[in-house]
C-alpha cells in the first residue's frame, strides 16, 4: 500500500462524519475518485456505517441503495454512474452482509 494511501484511509472515518475539512474534503474526494483500494475501503465503512445508522435509529424502511448514498456523498450520483471503478452489485451486498454481521455482534457485546 502507498504511503499516501494511508494517509487517505485515515481520512475515511472523519469523511463520513462530517468533520473533514474542506481542502482536506476535496483532496480526499479527488483521490477517492482515482484509487480503487482506497474506494473499495471507504465503500466498506459507508456501509458499516450506514447499518449501524439504520440499527441505531430502527429504521424499517425500504433496503437502503448503499452505493447510491456514497455516491451522493462524493457529489458524483447520477443515474448512468450506479456503480464507480465497476465495483459489482454482488461486492455491494457482500459489504451490506459484512456491515449487519459486525453490526449485530456489536449489539451483542453492548
């Protein structure tokens, strides 16, 4: 991994937070952009998050479109772009799996 990867990696928590600065926003957005790895990275936390989100606030809504919210995220949605860097439905929903896994053992050990 590229020392700046983990330089970015280490931003994904404060991105979806909220709390990244807005030169360090958009340096993390454009790298996003052009790094797999740390796409794929910031797709498994999107995911995890929102989950966790969804389990918090005990939604009983329609199956989130994870994707689509990181895209809106990234100010990159549109309908011709469903998926970025040709990350597959299937990874989508194996992250979703992964997330309500790790979600559902934390609620056990809390």
């Amino acid at each position: 991994m590229k020392k700046e990867c983990m330089q970015f990696q280490s931003m994904v928590e404060p991105f979806l937070e909220g709390k990244l600065p807005g030169s360090s926003r958009q340096s993390f957005i454009e790298h996003v952009r052009k790094c797999k790895v740390c796409h794929e990275e910031l797709e498994i936390y999107h995911v995890i998050y929102s989950v966790l989100d969804e389990l918090n606030n005990e939604k009983d809504k329609e199956t989130t479109n994870y994707m689509q919210t990181l895209e809106k995220k990234l100010g990159t949605a549109s309908k011709s772009d469903s998926k970025l860097f040709g990350v597959s439905a299937a990874y989508g929903f194996a992250a979703a799996g992964l997330a309500a896994i790790t979600a559902g053992v934390l609620l056990l050990i809390l």
